[in-house]
C-alpha cells in the first residue's frame, strides 16, 4: 500500500518560477512556446486569455490618456461621426500594438524552448504524483476491504517509489537551474557545470533502481518518473552543446 506525502513532492507554480527567474514576459513566450511544440488547445486558450489581457491593458492605459491629452489641447471631436473616426484609430494603434509585440513575442520565444520542454516535463511530473494520490486512495479501500497488512513488498515499492520521485524532482530542480544560469549568464559555466554533474549523478542513481512486479501501476509510475529524467538529461545536452 503506497502512502506518501504528494503535497511536498509536487513542484508548484511559485517554486518553479522562483528557480527559473520567468517574469511576465518570459511567461507570455513560454506559454507560445509551450503551445507551438504541443499543439494542445489548452496552450492555445491560455496564450489567447493572456493576449486579450495585454489588449485590454493597453486599451486601459492608452485610450484614457490620449482623450485626457486631447481634451486639455481643446481637440476632442464634437460631433458623432468624428468621434466614431477616432475610435477606430485608436482601434487601429491598439490592433497594431498587438501585431508588433506578436512579432517580437514570436523572435523572444525562441530562448526559452529549452524552458519550456522542461516545464512540460513539470507537468507530466505532478501528473504522476497525483496518480500516486490516487492510486493510494484506491489501496487504502482496497486493504481495508481486505483487511490486509502492509506486506515487506509494498514498503519496499513505497521505499523504491520516494527515491525515484525525490530524484526527478531533483533532476528537473537541476534542469532549472542550469537552463537560468544558461540563458542569463552564458559566460558563468563554473556553476552550471557543478549543476549538470548534480544531473548526471541523479540519473545515475535512477538507473540502480530495480523494477518489481512490472505489470502493475506501481512499475508504470516508476518508468514514467524515469522517463521524464530522460528527457530533462536531452534537455541538458541541447543546451550545453
């Protein structure tokens, strides 16, 4: 029977931010990054929420300002169909703002791809904790049904199952940090190096973990923790070569 403490294996949005240093327009290219290598509808919805957002900021601060600009110049039209005239040019500034930052957006982007597979790799890691959350659920039931004790093979899943889920943490911790260092300081490669070390020693360890019972839920969460390992050490090797 698994019993773990998800909640303090799962890597939040705070802290993955914290460690990957993303403001707000780091987040905005991320999320077009994200969503030109996933194809997902998600991505999409959440990139155009964040777009009309950054329209709706512009309209807020723009429109107000111009009009209080023309009206101490004494030039704010009077009539109706002026007034409709103006709105549509500020309409036209507001499209090709969009159109502008879309374009620099589209040129920025293409820094953070090595973020953005390895905020992916975040995802599916949560994804399997909280498969674990479930799949606990379901042998508590299960045990309490049939009034089972914990067998010495279940505490040595659950031992096996805690080292390969503290290890990817660490390892996609590890990714973060060297992307950061990375992207903000290419010359600084004393740090990064010690962190790609740390890397390699993680997935070093993954590999002595040893597979039981192969057909059930246990071995599947523990090969995609390993997967996910594998992806961030490619990652890693993108970004130093």
């Amino acid at each position: 029977m698994i019993n773990l403490s998800t909640a303090t294996l799962k890597i939040t949005e705070e802290e993955w931010e914290n460690w990957a240093e993303i403001n707000n327009l780091t987040g905005l290219a991320v999320q077009l990054c994200q969503f030109c290598l996933t194809r997902k509808p998600a991505k999409l919805l959440a990139l155009i929420a964040s777009e009309i957002l950054f329209a709706f900021l512009i309209s807020v601060f723009f429109v107000p300002i111009s009009l209080i600009v023309m009206r101490s110049l004494d030039l704010l039209p009077r009539n109706p169909q002026a007034i409709q005239s103006l709105f549509l040019i500020f309409g036209g500034i507001v499209f090709s703002s969009l159109v502008l930052f879309n374009t620099f957006l589209w040129r920025y982007q293409r820094r953070f791809k090595s973020l953005a597979r390895l905020l992916l790799e975040i995802e599916k890691y949560n994804q399997t904790i909280d498969s674990i959350a479930l799949l606990s659920s379901l042998e508590n039931v299960q045990a309490s049904i049939a009034q089972d004790s914990v067998t010495s093979l279940s505490l040595q899943k659950q031992e096996d199952l805690v080292k390969v889920l503290q290890t990817t943490r660490q390892s996609l911790i590890d990714g973060l940090k060297i992307e950061r260092i990375l992207r903000q300081h290419q010359q600084t490669i004393i740090q990064g190096c010690e962190l790609i070390a740390n890397l390699e020693t993680t997935c070093a360890t993954l590999s002595t973990v040893e597979i039981r019972d192969r057909a059930s839920e246990y071995s599947q969460i523990i090969n995609d923790a390993l997967s996910i390992n594998l992806a961030v050490q490619r990652e890693m090797n993108r970004l130093i070569r």
